[in-house]
C-alpha cells in the first residue's frame, strides 16, 4: 500500500511540446508519463468499463494532447484530452501507480493493440488477412 503523502506530487508539469505530465514528489523522485499513456489508461468508466473484462481497448491515440488540467479537490486531477475525453479522474493513488508500473502497462497495452490487430497510429488502418 502505497504512504498518502508520497503518493501526492509536489509539482505537476504538462510538456505541451513533448505531449508529457511530469510529476515530481519528495525526495527527488520525477516521471513523465505520455499524454497518449495517460489516456488510453484513464480510468474513466468509458475506458474501464463497468466491471472486469468490460474494458475498452484505445486505439489511434498515438497524437492525442492534454489540453487542460483540472484540479479535483485536494485528491486528484481530472485531464482534458484534444480528443474531446474528459471523464477520468486521476487520483494521486492512480498516477503513483501509473508511474510505477509505466514499463509493465505500456508492453501490455502494446500487446492487446498487436492481438487486435490495432495501431496506435489513428491514419493506419490494420487489416489481416487469414489464409
């Protein structure tokens, strides 16, 4: 279980050029998560569905942008995405999480876009043709 204090940033940055949140908190600690990670991983209902197994596989966000970041009590952020997603509210919990773990997300993102013959590219169209 993660401290509630450590899990809490003491700064939060949007890399508008480079399409990163930096988050940095005590003791030095900093990362930068892709606006493109952070939202096909957002933990809105429309993304994570209603229950295990009800999750929805973002395809094509490849380019997407943070556009705005709104502060959500003393608890979390909610981010509003250039592709109109504005639903998810990211709690400091979620982030520490997604921070920590952003190596293991990312390869399995990866994996379920390869078995479902999908891209991350929103101009490429993957189609397979079984023999």
């Amino acid at each position: 279980m993660v401290n509630e204090t450590s899990a809490v940033p003491t700064d939060v940055k949007l890399h508008s050029r480079s399409r990163d949140l930096e988050l940095n908190y005590a003791g030095g600690e900093v990362h930068r998560l892709s606006c493109e990670y952070l939202r096909v991983y957002s933990p809105s209902a429309e993304v994570k569905g209603h229950g295990p197994g009800q999750e929805v596989l973002q395809t094509g966000k490849l380019n997407v942008a943070i556009t705005e970041i709104r502060p959500v009590g003393n608890y979390a952020l909610q981010l509003v995405f250039d592709d109109g997603h504005d639903t998810g509210i990211y709690s400091w919990d979620y982030l520490h999480h997604l921070c920590h773990n952003q190596e293991r997300l990312w390869q399995d993102y990866l994996e379920r876009l390869s078995a479902a013959g999908a891209s991350r590219d929103p101009d490429v169209q993957v189609l397979r043709l079984d023999p």
